[in-house]
C-alpha cells in the first residue's frame, strides 16, 4: 500500500476511533492495526472496492473490542476519567465537528455499550447507512437502527449545550485564562454558571480532584486556592488553544513542559464546566510532561 493512499485513508479512521476510544494513543494504534489488516488483504491480491468503508469497518470492529476490554480499567481508575485531549491550534479546521469531539460529549459516549457506540457515531456523526453500519456491528440492519435509535434517545436526554457565538465563547474563555495565567480570580465568579462543575483527571498519577465539584462557589473556591498555591510554586505559563474542539488552555512548568489542559464548556454566556487533565499518561502525546509531583514537592 503506497504512502499517498495511506496518507487519505489514516485521517477519516482515527476520527472514528478516537471518537470510539477517547484516546489519541488507542485510537493511533487501532488505524495502524486497521492499515496492517488492508494492506495484508490487498497484498494477497483480493479485491477491496472502498479501501475507505473496508478500513472503516475493520477500525470500528477493533474499537468494540478495545472497549469490552477496557470496562473493567474504567471501572477501577482513580478518580474521575476523562478522554485524551486533542489540542489544535487552527480551530476552523475542526468547526463542522466540534461538538461531537468535545470532552463533554465523548465522556457521554461511555455511558453506551460499544456496539451502541459504534453505530450511534457512524449514523449520527459520519452518516453511514444503516445497511453498512449492520454489516461492521454484525447486526442485521433492524438491529442496526435500534442500536442508534436508543443511543440517540439516550445521548439527546444528556447532549452538553455550546455557546452557538464562537466569538463570545473565544472572548469569555480569553477573560478566564488570563485570570488564570495572572493569579488574580477576583473577575473569576461572574464568568461561571450557578450550576457550574468542575472535572479533574490525574489518574492516581498526580494530585487531581477525587471527584467532581458543583456550583459557582465552590468551584470558585477550589480554582482560587489551585492558583494561589500553583504561582507560589511553579513559574506557570497558560497558552490558549482549542481543546477537542472547544476553548482550552495549556499550563507549562518554567522549563516548557506540560503541566494540564484545560477545557470548558460555555453556553448562554457563562462557563458550565471546567475540566483539567493533568494525568501525565494522557499528555504525552503533547510533548514533554512536566513532573507536577517533584515540582509541588520542591515547594
């Protein structure tokens, strides 16, 4: 299989498997395992006529399998889990899709058995037939769309709401991490939902938030005495980005490294969840971690 056919094919299978997974790392793992797949059938000389609905389908069929055997791992993380973020620099790239990448929605998603997942995210996000959607979940077609249906009902009871301004939600999420980034939170409670929430992941690995936090004073409280107590021991930087197609921010040690990302929901004009990753595991793919233990440690 040439390069250039690789190159095609590889975007269109990892946002089915990241959007399966809500891991960049499993997902990365699922296409390359899918491409070895095609690139052996095509190589034994059968014929494939959609090398894109076959990779599809062999993808689709992995991530199934890699959330059977992960129920149990979820189960027995520490803390809260949330997906891997997916940092992007150039927003408008990602626009179409963005809300069926937030980490909102993709932590919806686990609440769905694998193949209800599967055939909730070909129909609704990438709008495959449900002829073809029965053949990848190996359900007839009746099956198939019962499958989506009750993951539809289940997904529109629970949908996280988006600001639908792009530039009131860029503006209120500029206003919150340069509070962030200079320490000073006192504009910080006006910005936030009454019903506001607060998500952390570390793991087990570092210090996080043994469990979500809700409402305004709360998470308030909690973000003041983070910062009051990260800038009296890290020479912190913020660095605004999109986050899984929604306002985000990265935090950076005085060496570059990476600290968390940030991500938030924002709709009818105030912040409704704020969700940190600070779980090294998931932020490798990001570029260098920083070791926030040795640091809080050292002062």
């Amino acid at each position: 299989m040439n390069e250039a056919l690789y190159a095609d094919l590889r975007p269109a299978a990892f946002a089915v498997a990241y959007r399966m997974l809500g891991s960049v790392s499993e997902a990365e793992d699922a296409v390359q395992e899918g491409l070895l797949r095609l690139h052996r059938t095509i190589s034994e000389g059968q014929e494939i006529e959609s090398p894109r609905a076959y990779l599809t389908a062999v993808v689709t069929r992995i991530c199934i399998d890699q959330l059977r055997s992960a129920r149990v791992r979820r189960e027995q993380y520490v803390g809260e889990w949330l997906p891997e973020p997916l940092v992007d620099d150039d927003p408008a790239r990602h626009a179409e899709m963005a809300d069926s990448l937030s980490l909102a929605f993709l932590v919806l998603l686990e609440s769905l058995s694998p193949e209800q997942r599967a055939a909730f995210l070909l129909r609704e996000v990438f709008d495959y037939p449900y002829d073809q959607i029965a053949q990848i979940v190996g359900k007839s077609e009746d099956n198939a769309r019962q499958l989506a249906a009750r993951a539809r009902r289940h997904v529109d009871e629970r949908r996280p709401r988006f600001e639908a301004s792009r530039q009131a939600r860029e503006q209120l999420a500029d206003r919150f991490f340069a509070a962030i980034g200079e320490g000073d939170l006192r504009p910080l409670e006006e910005m936030l939902a009454e019903d506001v929430v607060l998500h952390g992941d570390g793991g087990g690995k570092v210090p996080a938030l043994a469990r979500a936090i809700h409402g305004r004073a709360r998470v308030t409280r909690t973000l003041r005495a983070w910062v009051k107590a990260s800038v009296g021991v890290i020479d912190m930087s913020v660095r605004r980005v999109e986050v899984n197609g929604q306002p985000g921010a990265m935090t950076f040690d005085s060496e570059g490294r990476l600290i968390n990302v940030f991500a938030l929901d924002i709709a009818d004009g105030r912040i409704q969840a704020v969700r940190s990753v600070v779980n090294p595991d998931k932020l490798h793919h990001l570029g260098p971690v920083a070791d926030l233990n040795a640091l809080m440690q050292r002062g």
